[in-house]
C-alpha cells in the first residue's frame, strides 16, 4: 500500500502549514505561535480533547477510535535552531537568528496530515494521542513532557517518531533495532593559573599550555581506554583565554561534548577526565575544575517495535524502501520517551540537499504524505477495529 489516497489530497495543505511554520521559527520551550497555529487546526479536524500549556507551550491532542483498546502516541518536534537563514526561499525566516534548519517545521506538517486523516476516518480501536513537542534542540522539552506525566495521564501504551534526513533516498525509511542516537553529555574545565608578561613565562604559571596538553590527554579516553568496540565521541569545541599577544593569561576555559550508547562507556569517560583533569593539574602547577553535564539519554528503539514499525513503512514505502541505519553520534530527546514506552523511531529519506543545522537546509515538501501515511497506517495496523 503506498501513500493513503485522502492523504495525498492534503499534500497542498500541509505544504501551505509547513511553509508558513517556517517563517516564524521559534526557540527551546517558547513555541507560542506555533502551538497556536498546530491547535487552531487540531479544533478544525474536530479532535476529542485538546490538552495544552504543557512543557509550556507542547499540545497533546486525543482522537478516539471506533471501540475500547489502547493509546498509542505519535510525537511531532516544533522548536526551531538559533541560526540564520541563507536559502533566500520568498517562504524563509523572518525573524533574524532563528531558522526552521532541522525540519521540524515538515514533522509537525506531517503529524497535522497524519490527525487530519485520523479525524476524519477513525478506522481504529483505543485512542491516539498527538504530542507536539517544544525544546528538541535544546531545553529538553522530551524529557519535561514526560516529567509532566503524558504518559500516564493519557495512558500511552507505545510511541512513535519520524525525522527527516537529508542525503537518504528519497522517500526511505532508515531504522534499527536497540540504540539508533546516542547520549549526549557536555563538560567545563576551568583552569585558573598565574597571569603575567610573556616575555617572563617563568613569572607565571601559563593555561594555554596546560589547556593544549589536557586536550590531547582527553583524546586518549577514545583510543587507549575503550574497547574499540564501543562507540565513543569526545570532541573539543571551545578553548577560550588571553586578550593580547604580550600577556599570559590567568585563566583558560574548555568545553566540548561526549557522545556514547552504553552507561559503563559513559561513567568510565566520567572517571578517565576527572583522573587526566586532576593530574594534569598537577603537572602543570595550576588549579582546575571539571563540570560534566549528562544530557539526552541514548534513543534505543524497542526491538518488537521496530519489527512493527519497518513492516508499515514497507507498505507505505515497498520493501526495497525501509533499510537497516547504523546508530548516529548525535542525539534526540524523544529518548525519554521511549525510555517510559516501547516504540521506534525512524529516519525518512529526503534526497540530496544541504543538511539539518545548515543555514541553506529546507524541508522537502514532497515526503510529508509519505510521513503521514506512515503515521496513519501505523495507528490502523497497532489497533485495528474489531468486529462485533
């Protein structure tokens, strides 16, 4: 079964609610105009409840089925990217700094096609809860949603989630069994030591040289105390110090991030920079604090799930259309989520194009019905109507 015939009608439609979401990108959990754009057409498909003002400005909209069963949840991310536009689209940005660069825009379209459809047809048992999103980016707008109990209060049984991805076939799903994303963690290291005149480093006590040395001590975590099976990012993203050529300066900032799957990878990272930090200290005669922040979890899928999952988009898609993905160093909180419910998510394919975070990045308007029928057929196939 290919895209759903009343679906492919909406394709006008939900290009037109994409391309007017894009131009009033909005940030972290402030998604006023966008949740009030998404409501506004939730009341006109003629949803059964409309539960708003969660996690601030997140919608988790209910549809009833024809009968008793389950809630199965579809989540659709809203916030956009703190970037400026360059893609001169007449549609774009118009407010300067703030970017629809990621396609959140086009997964909100997508979920609005996917309820506008369900609404109309409710070919399917239980219930469906909509949840759109604030805070992917950052502000973990996943993780505030679940703390503020969607999951129970709405009695979620499974979830799903779709993101676009730029440079897959077109049209593709890309998913996998276990961990898909991983854990995303940052650390701070301030290191104070003794200010002076360059030309009398021996009057000082340099950071610059005690920061070059601890970065390159910290890429020995990757390659000498992890086993080269398990996957490990830490990357070095800022080193900020010094305000002119003559002076040595009396402190040195570092940040980066850590990326991993496995919770014995991630506390041993924790351990080595500690014991590196501390020792590098030492050697250098300066003090030094570290700050590790655990970020998004890992987004491991649930592996009946996928089984499901893949098995839909293979009708939507045909077989040849849902391929296996290796897991991706970046992260996504809708981990948190899954961490409370079984579910997957997937990858869609949008073909060639400038990538997510990119300033000249557009959603492609074409795969929308395709998300949507995904969504839609996911919802008819988990909780089908049961005759009497």
């Amino acid at each position: 079964m290919p895209v759903v015939n009343r679906i492919a009608d909406m394709s006008d439609d939900m290009t037109a609610w994409r391309r007017h979401l894009h131009t009033i990108p909005e940030l972290g959990l402030e998604c006023h105009q966008t949740a009030a754009f998404v409501a506004e057409r939730l009341r006109e498909f003629g949803v059964d409840e409309m539960h708003e003002g969660i996690a601030r400005t997140g919608i988790v909209a209910i549809i009833n089925g024809r009968g008793q069963g389950p809630t199965i949840g579809l989540r659709a991310d809203m916030d956009a990217l703190p970037m400026t536009e360059e893609t001169g689209l007449e549609y774009a940005s118009k407010h300067e700094g703030r970017m629809h660069a990621c396609g959140h825009d086009g997964h909100t379209a997508m979920l609005l096609g996917a309820a506008k459809y369900l609404a109309e047809t409710r070919n399917f048992s239980g219930r469906v809860a909509l949840i759109f999103q604030p805070a992917e980016e950052f502000g973990g707008g996943g993780e505030v949603m679940v703390q503020e109990g969607i999951m129970d209060t709405f009695d979620i049984s499974q979830v799903y989630a779709i993101h676009n991805s730029p440079g897959k076939d077109f049209g593709s799903f890309n998913t996998r069994p276990g961990p898909i994303m991983a854990a995303a963690d940052t650390f701070h290291i301030h290191l104070t030591g003794r200010g002076g005149h360059a030309a009398r480093p021996h009057d000082s006590i340099d950071p610059v040289v005690a920061a070059c040395s601890m970065v390159q001590a910290l890429q020995t975590i990757v390659s000498r105390n992890r086993n080269p099976l398990d996957q490990l990012v830490i990357s070095t993203t800022q080193i900020h110090t010094g305000t002119t050529d003559n002076v040595i300066p009396e402190t040195c900032y570092i940040n980066g991030t850590v990326r991993t799957f496995d919770k014995e990878v991630q506390a041993m990272v924790v351990r080595r920079m500690e014991e590196i930090v501390a020792g590098q200290a030492a050697t250098f005669g300066l003090e030094a604090e570290l700050k590790f922040e655990f970020g998004y979890p890992p987004t491991v899928n649930d592996a009946e799930k996928t089984v499901f999952a893949r098995e839909v988009a293979g009708e939507v898609a045909g077989e040849a259309g849902v391929h296996e993905t290796d897991p991706v160093m970046g992260a996504e909180d809708f981990s948190y989520m899954l961490e409370k419910r079984p579910g997957a998510y997937l990858m869609l394919g949008q073909g060639d194009g400038a990538g997510v975070h990119h300033p000249k990045y557009n959603f492609n308007d074409d795969i929308a019905p395709i998300g949507a029928s995904f969504f839609a057929r996911l919802v008819e196939r988990a909780q089908p109507v049961v005759s009497s």
